[in-house]
C-alpha cells in the first residue's frame, strides 16, 4: 500500500490500518487529465474504513477504502490508489 511513505512536505503519513473513526484527515490524490499532472486534497472526519487484503491496484473497483465526513457534512468515500497519500492533521 501506498499510504505509508514516511516523510510527505515536512509530515509523517499515516499507515491505512492505524486510521479509526474520529481521527482528521487530508487526502492528497495525484491523478493526470489531459497530460497535466493535478494534486487534489480532500479533508474531512474518519468514518471508517474497510480493508480488501487481495486487492489489485490496477482494479479500481476493489481496495482499500476510506468512508468520511467532510466539513460541510458531506460523506465522501476515498479510495485508496498507488498515488495517494493520506495524513492525519
């Protein structure tokens, strides 16, 4: 998993397995549209999260993800990709 790459801008990351309900987030996903490399943040509230141990990474439709709250009580779900990052704050 990608999540646990130690020192990210000055900021340890967080293991996906010690995240619980409760605990702050930023997730920072790196993705690339139309040959532009683009970095989105999303922060929000733990919900919970759900661990798929067989996973593929190339399969999008399973994997480890990340059910929470944003700020404005919106639910988001996260799901964890080779390029994202997620810390606690």
């Amino acid at each position: 998993m990608t999540v646990d790459k130690g020192q990210t801008s000055g900021q340890t990351t967080t293991v996906f397995d010690e995240l619980k309900p409760g605990d702050r987030i930023e997730v920072e996903h790196g993705m690339v549209l139309d040959s532009d490399d683009e970095l989105t943040k999303t922060t929000g509230t733990v919900l919970r999260t759900e661990h798929s141990p067989s996973a593929d990474q190339n399969d999008y439709q399973s994997g480890d993800m990340i059910l929470m709250e944003l700020p404005n009580g919106d639910l988001a779900v996260v799901t964890i990709g080779e390029s994202t990052i997620v810390k606690r704050v």
